[in-house]
C-alpha cells in the first residue's frame, strides 16, 4: 500500500507539471490565460483655456463693452462647468467678492482659499433636504466670492459675520495655504449657528452700521463727523 501510494503519488505530480507547463498555450476558449492586448499610451487632454473676453481687466472694461456684454438672464439654470460659472461672475461682479468687499485672483485654483466661487445667496443646504432647489440654481441667485468666504457662512446668513472678520479669515487661510498647501475650514462652517457670530468688530457694525464703500479698496466708515 505504501508503495502504490508513493506510486500514485509521483503520477499525479507528473501529470499536474505537464498541464501547467502546456495550460500556456492553451487558448483563452480552452482555459489558457488571457492576453491582454497592448493599451495604446494614452494622450493627455488639452488643457482648458479660459475665453480670454472673460479676463479683461476691469480697468479696460470700457461702457461700449458693458453695454454690448450678454449676460445671462436670471431666470436661467446655472451651468455644470464651475469654472465657466466663476468667470461669468467675476466679470458680472466687477472682480470683486461680494461678501468681504476684496477683489479676486482669477488666476488662482486648485482649492486656494482665495480662489472665485459661487455664492448662492439664498442658500441650497437650508431647503434641499425638504424641497427641490432647482428653482435656487439660477444666475440670479448667485453672486462672486472668494471660496473661503463663501465656506465661512456656510448655510447662514452672510451678514452674521463682520465683514472684518471675514477679511481676518481670508488673510490667515491664504497665508497658510501658501506656506503649506493646505488650510482647515472655516471654524463659522462648523458651527451650524444661525445667529450673529458675536465679535468687537461685529459689535462694531452693530454701533456704526455696515461698513459701504467702494468694493476692492478698504471699505469706509458709514459715520458722518460731526
């Protein structure tokens, strides 16, 4: 018995190396491996170019291409391309965010916190849950920000935030996104308040209104001297 064993054994293991030495050859219909076919190396997109109508400075912007500017109506859904959307904007808005009053580097991409978003002023979050928000994603629903100032008041009301604080905000994210890449959120954005964040320069406004002015420069008082 053992012998026959030790017999049957040699076979089997004889017969197992010459299936596996010829299983290669075998077609993939037969149950040999399949081939992979050579991928041919694939080209890289063309980067997208921003139309250079939308990057004219405002300085340049004269009143005949105001005029002649087609925006788009108000009622007209927004489109899918975030960039496009962003463009339009800044140039719609004058390059100016219209939450902390600064002007905006269209340059700027990648997450910098600097970087032109869309604001939608009455917010999708608050309503999506319920109700369909379709209706929200319209041109004239939206306006210009700097992303970190639309991260900042998140779903609540924009004018919670002293416009100081807002520019208190960006100036620290942006200084530390340049210096590692990388900012943590706004802590507004997680706070899910819906009342006033109460700060001096918010106690500020509360005394002397909001600040007005002209957007891009440093904003000016609302008090008259006496």
């Amino acid at each position: 018995m053992n012998d026959d064993d030790g017999v049957t054994g040699q076979r089997q293991s004889k017969a197992f190396e010459l299936e596996a030495k010829h299983i290669a050859l075998l077609s993939p219909s037969m149950g040999g491996p399949r081939r992979k076919s050579p991928q041919k190396p694939r080209k890289p997109p063309p980067p997208k170019v921003d139309p250079p109508e939308l990057l004219i400075p405002v300085s340049e912007m004269t009143a005949e291409r105001w005029a002649a500017w087609d925006w788009p109506a108000d009622h007209l859904m927004l489109p899918w391309d975030k960039r496009k959307v962003a463009l339009i904007l800044w140039r719609r808005d004058g390059n100016i965010c219209q939450v902390c009053g600064l002007k905006v580097d269209i340059s700027l991409r990648k997450s910098h916190p600097g970087m032109a978003s869309c604001d939608h002023i009455i917010p999708l979050r608050r309503y999506e849950a319920k109700y369909d928000t379709q209706h929200l994603n319209v041109w004239g629903n939206v306006k210009l920000a700097h992303l970190y100032c639309n991260t900042a008041h998140a779903d609540f009301d924009a004018r919670f935030i002293a416009v100081e604080d807002y520019r208190t905000m960006l100036r620290a994210a942006t200084a530390r996104f340049e210096s590692t890449g990388s900012c943590p959120p706004p802590r507004t954005a997680m706070l899910g308040i819906d009342a006033p964040l109460l700060t001096p320069a918010w106690e500020a406004e509360l005394l002397h209104g909001r600040p007005t002015g002209t957007f891009g420069e440093e904003w000016s008082d609302t008090r008259t001297e006496a």
